[in-house]
C-alpha cells in the first residue's frame, strides 16, 4: 500500500495498457486514412503511368527492391505489363467513392427509416422491420449477385446494390439507438409542451442518435470497400478495365505463387484501409459514448 | 403558501378532476384479447383551487402519476373527465388547445434526462413558448433572461448546455422552462427526491417562493410525506388507484382519519431519536392493481377492518370542514 | 440493544483514493471510526461525500485500476483487513462481514431463481453443505427475513418480487453466514415509505435476534433517528463529526451538521423557509488546503481557510473536527 501518488499514477497507467484500449490512440489509423484520401483524390497526378497501358515488353516484373525489378515500375508489373502501383493508386479512388457514396446514400435513408420506425412505434414499426429483416437474411453476396446478374454491372449498379443491402443495418441500429432516447424525458416534455413530431425528431431525437451515426459510418466504410472487392473478386463488381483492388487481387489469382506482387499489394491496401477505419470507429465510439468517457 | 384556504365555488377552482378513470389493458401475445385491466386511477374526484398548492401523495402503483399524466394529456382516460378554467380538456381544439398547453406545465423528477443534451439552455427554456408559433431567439431572449434569474440562474447561463451544470441547477432549468409561458398551473412530479438533501431544501424555498410572488397553482406529487406537507395547503391521500382522503395540510397530520393516513404518517421516520412515535406497521405488501381487493382496496391490510369492509366500497364522505374521508369503519 | 464493550471494528486514519484523467480524487481522505459489538452506526452525508467509497473500502471491493487503498488500517476482530491476502479476504467476505447495497433491482442476478443465489452464498462459505441441509438453510434464511411462504418461494426470480421482498431477500444472502457486521448502503432508498418501515422494523429483530452489528450508510437523518446508536456526518471525504445519536440531534457542532439538519422539512414543526447551504458539493480534485466546508461555511475564518482543524473532543464519543466546535 504505496501513499506516493506517482508511484500509483505508475500502477494506474500499467493497469490501463494491460487492458490494452488501443482507443486511447486515434493519430496512427487516422493518418493512414489521410493518405489513402489524398491517393484517391490526387491519383492522376500521383501516378506514375495511366493504369491501363500494357507494356508487354515488361510484363511480370517483380517489385523494384527485388532482383530482376527495375525502379521504372516500383511495385513491378501484372500480366499485361500495367504498372502495379498506378492501379493501386487509380483503384483507391474506386474504393473511397464507391465508399463514401454507398455510407451518404444508405446511411440517410437507413437514418431516415430507423428513426421514423423507433419514433412511431406501432405497425409502421412492425411493418419497416420486418421488411428490414426479409433483406437481412438474405446473404450480402448472393443478392449482390443476383443483382447484377439483372441489371448488368456497372459503377452506378453496383453502389445501388450495396445501398440495398446497408441501408438495413443502419435502419436496425438506428431504431435501437431511436428507442432509448424516446425513453428520456425531454421527448415526453416537448411532447407535452405541443411540439409537432417532425420538430420532435428533428431537434431531439436526431441530434442524440447522431453519435451512433457516426460510428456505424466509420465502421460500415470498411465493411462496403470489403464487400466492394469481394464483388470484383467474382466478377461481378465495378467492370474493367477500371482498376478496383479486388479485380486486381481476382486477375493475380493463378500467379500468387510466382508473381506474389500482383495480388500482395492491393491486399495489404485493403487490409490498412479497412483496419484503420475499424480502429478509428472504435476510438470514435468510446469518444462519444458519455458511460466510458471518464472513470 | 398562506395556511388560510377561501372555499372557492367549483368555477373558481382552476382545475377540477370528476371520476376520473385510467385502466391500462393487459394482453398476453400480440394477437390475443385483453385478458385484465391494470386499473391504475378508479373512480377519482378533486378540484385544485387558484393559488394554492395540492399535494397528492402515495406509495408506487398508487395512480398518482397516471392522474398527472392523464391532466397533461400525456394520457387518454378511460373515463371521467378533467376540467381546465371550466373547459373539458380533451375536447379542445384550435386556439384553446394551445391556450390549454401553454397555461399548464409540468417539472419531472429527474433533472438529467428531462434536459436534451445537445440543446442549449436558451433553446430549451424557450421550447414551450414556441412549440405553436415559431418565433426568433431575440423575441424571446427577454423571458428567457428574466425566468432564469427568477430561478436563481444567471443570464449567462443561457448560452452553455446542461451537462456544465450540477443537479440541482438543472433542476430550476426545467423549472425556468415550467415557467417561460406564464402558465396557470404547473405540475411538480416529484421534484426534489432525485436531488441531494442541501439542494432540496434550496428549491423547496423556491417553489415556496415563486407562488407567493407569481401566484401560481401547484399540483406538487410526493412521496416524502414531510416535503408534501411543507409545499402544500390541501392534500390528498391515494391508495391502489383510489383517493382516500382529502384535507387541508395542518388537518391531515394533525387528525389523519383514514387508516391508511394513519399508516403512512407514523411509518416516517422521527425527526429526533427519543420520539415517541405509534408505529402501525402494516401487514403484507401493496396488492397488484391487476387484482384489487373488494370492497374497500385497504381492508386486507387494515387494522380497524370489519366484515363489511370487504364488500362495500367506501365513498369521499364529509368529515370536517374541507376534509373528506373514504371509509366505511371510521370516517 | 445490548451493547457489548468489545471492539468488532477499527478503522484508522483510511485513505481511498480513485485515480481518473482529470487528476487524483481522494473520496475517502483519513478516515477513522470503531463498531463495538451489536452497535449500530450511521454513515450521514450527502453524494459524493465518499461514505459509499468507505463501505467498498471496509470490503476491500473499491473498483480497480480507478481506485485504491492507498493507506490506513481496518482491524476487524483484530486482524488488519489491508494486510489480508485476496484469499483470507474472500472467506471473510460474507461469512463475517457483509453487505446491502441500495438497489435491489440490481444487487440480484434476474437470471437466477432466489434459492439459487441464497443457495450460492451459503453454498461459497460452507464447503460441505449436503443438498437436503442447503435446501433447509435456504428456507431458514427466507424465514429469517419473513418472507411469508418460504417453500413455495424458492424458485421464484426476482422480477416476480416486489421491491420490499427484493430488499428481503438480498437482506437473507447478506445475512445467510451469519455476519458479525452487515453494512447497509443505503437500503430503503427505493423502497417505499410503509415497506420502509417494515424493512428497518426487520433489521432491528434480526439484530436483537442474531447480534448482528450495523453500519448504516445513509443521507437521512431520520434512519440515523430511528436505527443507530452512533453517527459520523462526511463531507469531501472526511469525517466532520461524530458523536452519539442523541447529542448529534440535540448539539450539532460542526457547521455543516447543523445546516444539514436545519435543510429537512418536518412533519411537526412548519418552518417558513428552510435553512439552505450555499454552493454546490465541492469537486474532490484538487481541493484546497484548509477544512473542505469553508468556502460554504457561514462561520468561516481565515484560519479555516488556511489549516485543516484538528480533532476537538467534546465529550467521550462526541468529536468535531472545527476550530469553532
């Protein structure tokens, strides 16, 4: 039993780190995000070569720092001799549009129905929800399949596709996140006092879910890009010869073993993406979540 | 809070309750019939007369609170009906709807989650006032300023939000904003007992002192049998949805008729180890309002109970001026 | 009560500190006091006084890594509590020291029937328990705090229950190893105003009953009143007075006991206004030098700013720690 403070301001911080809330620390994953963004906004500049010239003369050459790669083409050159490092750039911009749109466009109408649904309880609440279940049970990718194989695969398709299949999961969480807060009392007093309900969820229940918005966007991003490359992976995602990280993984398939680069690199690109996202909206969510934010 | 009560004739009194009923339907599943009714408010009858402060107390399932709710038509009763300045209030329509939500206002018990989080002061005192007619902030700025400082806030309070304040200053924030329409009549549901002993005698001083200097009518709810008694001028006793007994305040502690009455003011707790105090400890626990007793609700747990008592149901007779009692053994 | 000269509990000079991001909160700073056998004391102050840190400390169950005994005694029949192995702790705890907590909503576990967790609590302390004999220990405790048809009870979950039954039923695993000392935290907060009275009419059987002996940690005077023997009043973690029940009510001498007196409404007497404490419950970081109530004090001096006031002794059990007492 040690009355010198710092010694227990020692044991204290030892104790906080042995329970390992990497939350604590936002800046790393939220850098890697920085530069992924920049890629994608300044890919044209930054890349070395368009990503679709074919230099057959200098196909299948392995990454600059290994022996046979030439510095001409820092992360060597897929089968058709396309620079590999210009499609990773080009196809960052694929991933993060395709990411933002899908969150933007789902995630305001899964808002939208969450908290019209958790508001109004009832059989507008039995009805969305069920209808909200139907499309949940249906796995992601068979429907994403399904769906192309309709309407053809384009770039607009296949975000109208993901939209469908994330705009439930927003509504779901939503609606929990729209129960709790109906059950404080400033709702039953602006009730009282004659608000209309529209004023009502606007100016009480919506900015309160706000914090849960945040979240399962940050979260969510990761979960579309994933499902976005698992698309291309089968062919049914965004059509060449646009250069998406999941095409690029899906052409290396049968040269994993000898032409490892082709398929390394957009993988790790994925992976830094998706975990830096996941680990920003965990940070995110401890940050807003008023129980865990102090001792 | 002046101890003298004028009798006031039934259109003077600002608020009138006549057999007020409120059952709640219980169903077992989604699809099948309602098997029983929970009857929360049974046959309830009271006026509340201008300026001065009612005081309903009782213990948990007594239907005190769903008689608030049912006045602030938070509720729909099931019978009965509730007078407003003579008007029946639910069926008011158009400008005396408005007139109606903004003449009465009501202050909860918890101060932190009757205060949204992410709206400023200013925004929330000013709610009711705009909640029928938008109106800019510099409008309204002026009784905004004017109800906080009548609370003890300072002006600059306004602009910062409720979790920079402590509990019992967001406490006379909700009661700012009971107080920014001018209304009538405001409803205290249990305004002091999620506050810290130091603090509820600060707003209870408040209360005491805003209806002496606004003249205003409280309908305050308790359980705390002392709080009721320093706020209040009448009371009345609920028990298992049914009022028992009415009085002025001094009446009641000083001549408790009903058993009941009797029960809950010598279960306080003594203001001083050595005294004396006749505890009637009461048998068993309070029935389900699924299932109430026969007859008189309190006969199974009364000391005083006769055969009788199981069968009829006792009525709000006269036993005093302004004191009524409902019980067949000794009212 | 019969009270019985021989001392159950010394706490000496107890520090518990909780470690947050805005800095070092001492919730409990130098805190002492003594039980003796089938004594009841009363633990009076308002939230954040620290006196529900000082029961959690008694226990040794102050939240980690947030907080820490960082100094003190506790001699609980001789043996200093802090000095104990998480072991030794564990035996003590519930078969000779206890505890009651505010809500009983949350204190029992709404997956398991009741005669389960009565059954798990004997069942922890009495290793060689066979099932007919826990089965009769179980009844015997529902008996104990007269739950009226203990058998048929046993299988029933606490959402079945009603507060007061619920209050009994912690009250029945609290009590189930028979304690020498069972805290009470708060334990009729919740409940109602009859039900109240008839949970500390209970308390004050079992105590006659088994010997048990009580600490009451409470904001209401009128429990003090009506349940204890002794009371200490805390404020920002110190213990500001302590005395018998009777001189306490009769002569307050700590400015703050007086004014927290002075605050309740009373059913007797009509008071016109209340007496009211200036300002708000200090935050406990980084509190200032000098006695913590002097900023709301209106008695204060400079000396109260400046220096922490020493014990004064008033009588044999009456202590106030002001340099106006």
């Amino acid at each position: 039993m040690n009355p010198d403070p710092k010694e227990n301001r020692a044991w204290f911080t030892k104790k906080l780190f042995r329970g390992w809330r990497l939350a604590v620390v936002p800046h790393v994953p939220a850098t890697i995000l920085c530069i992924f963004i920049l890629v994608a906004l300044f890919a044209p500049q930054l890349s070395p070569y368009s990503p679709t010239e074919a230099h057959f003369l200098d196909k299948l050459m392995p990454p600059a720092w290994v022996e046979g790669g030439s510095s001409e083409y820092i992360l060597g050159t897929d089968f058709m001799g396309r620079d590999v490092l210009s499609r990773l750039i080009h196809g960052s911009r694929v991933s993060m549009t395709v990411g933002m749109l899908v969150i933007v466009v789902a995630g305001s109408l899964g808002t939208v129905i969450g908290v019209i649904s958790g508001y109004f309880g009832g059989w507008i609440d039995i009805l969305l929800m069920r209808f909200t279940d139907i499309t949940l049970s249906i796995p992601a990718i068979l429907m994403a399949i399904i769906l192309v194989a309709l309407f053809g695969a384009s770039y607009f398709n296949i975000i109208l596709v993901i939209v469908l299949l994330l705009w439930p999961r927003y509504a779901r969480q939503i609606r929990g996140d729209v129960l709790n807060v109906k059950e404080q009392e400033f709702v039953a007093l602006a009730d009282v006092a004659g608000c209309s309900h529209i004023r009502i969820m606007w100016q009480h229940i919506l900015p309160n879910v706000l914090p849960t918005i945040l979240v399962l966007a940050t979260l969510q991003v990761g979960w579309v890009i994933i499902l976005e490359s698992s698309l291309s992976f089968l062919g049914v995602g965004i059509p060449p010869p646009q250069p998406a990280w999941g095409v690029m993984v899906a052409e290396a398939r049968g040269l994993v073993s000898s032409a490892w680069w082709i398929a390394l690199f957009p993988g790790l690109a994925i992976l830094f993406n998706v975990l830096s996202l996941n680990i920003l909206g965990d940070w995110l969510r401890d940050r807003l979540d008023p129980k865990l934010r102090s001792i | 809070m002046g101890n003298t009560v004028e009798k006031q004739n039934p259109p003077k009194s600002v608020i009138q309750v006549r057999g007020l009923k409120k059952y709640f339907p219980v169903q077992k599943g989604l699809f099948s019939k309602v098997r029983a009714w929970v009857k929360a408010v049974d046959d309830v009858s009271f006026e509340i007369n201008r300026g001065e402060t009612f005081g309903l107390v009782g213990e948990s399932g007594c239907g005190k609170t769903t008689i608030t709710k049912c006045i602030l038509l938070m509720e729909k009763p099931t019978a009965g009906t509730v007078f407003f300045d003579g008007h029946d209030i639910t069926s008011l329509k158009g400008d005396d709807f408005v007139h109606y939500r903004r003449s009465i206002q009501v202050v909860f018990q918890d101060p932190t989650s009757a205060l949204n989080p992410r709206m400023r002061v200013e925004d929330i005192v000013r709610e009711p006032i705009i909640a029928h007619e938008r109106m800019p902030r510099r409008v309204t700025r002026g009784r905004v300023i004017q109800v906080l400082e009548e609370v003890g806030l300072s002006p600059s309070s306004a602009q910062l939000f409720p979790h920079e304040f402590s509990g019992g200053q967001r406490q006379r924030i909700a009661i700012a904003r009971a107080l920014a329409p001018s209304p009538a009549c405001i409803v205290f549901d249990e305004p002091v007992s999620a506050l810290d002993v130091s603090i509820r005698a600060q707003i209870l001083n408040l209360l005491c002192d805003l209806q002496k200097k606004e003249n205003l009518t409280f309908l305050v709810i308790a359980h705390d049998l002392a709080v009721i008694k320093h706020v209040s001028t009448r009371i009345g006793v609920m028990y298992l949805g049914k009022l028992v007994e009415i009085a002025d305040s001094e009446d009641l502690y000083a001549r408790p008729l009903h058993p009941y009455t009797q029960a809950l003011l010598s279960a306080a707790l003594p203001s001083h180890p050595d005294q004396k105090r006749d505890e009637i400890i009461l048998s068993g626990e309070v029935p389900s309002p699924l299932n109430p007793p026969s007859g008189c609700r309190f006969h199974p747990r009364c000391p005083y109970a006769k055969v009788k008592c199981s069968r009829i149901e006792p009525v709000l007779r006269d036993a005093g001026p302004g004191h009524k009692v409902a019980c067949e053994s000794t009212g | 009560m019969t009270v019985n000269n021989e001392m159950l509990i010394n706490v000496k000079d107890l520090r518990t500190y909780l470690y947050t991001r805005r800095g070092v909160v001492k919730a409990v700073d130098g805190v002492s006091f003594y039980l003796r056998k089938g004594e009841t004391l009363g633990i009076v102050g308002e939230s954040g006084c620290g006196k529900s840190i000082t029961a959690l400390s008694l226990l040794r169950l102050v939240p980690e890594p947030a907080g820490r005994i960082v100094g003190g005694q506790i001699l609980f029949k001789g043996r200093d509590l802090l000095q104990m192995s998480h072991k030794e702790m564990r035996r003590i705890r519930g078969a000779e020291l206890s505890m009651i907590l505010q809500d009983p909503l949350t204190s029992l576990n709404p997956a398991y029937s009741i005669g389960n967790q009565i059954g798990e609590a004997i069942r922890l302390h009495q290793k060689n328990v066979t099932k007919k004999t826990l089965v009769e220990k179980i009844i015997e405790a529902l008996k104990m705090v007269r739950i009226p048809a203990a058998e048929s009870r046993l299988g029933d979950y606490p959402h079945q229950m009603s507060g007061g039954m619920r209050q009994r039923v912690t009250g029945a695993i609290a009590l189930s190893c028979q304690p020498s000392l069972l805290i009470a935290d708060e334990p009729t907060t919740s409940l109602d105003v009859t039900i109240q009275a008839q949970y500390l009419r209970l308390l004050k059987d079992l105590q006659r009953e088994t010997g048990v002996s009580l600490i009451f940690i409470t904001h209401d005077f009128g429990i003090v009143a009506a349940m204890c023997d002794r009371v200490q009043v805390m404020y920002a973690g110190k213990i500001v007075e302590s005395a018998k029940t009777r001189d306490i009510f009769d002569r307050p001498r700590h400015p703050y006991a007086r004014a927290l007196m002075g605050c309740l409404p009373k059913i007797e007497k009509r008071l016109e206004s209340l007496t009211t404490i200036e300002g708000q419950p200090p935050q406990l970081i980084d509190l200032p030098g000098g006695c913590s109530f002097a900023p709301r004090c209106p008695e204060a001096e400079q000396v109260c700013f400046e220096k922490y006031p020493e014990e004064a002794k008033v009588n044999e059990e009456h202590r106030v720690n002001c340099w106006h007492g």
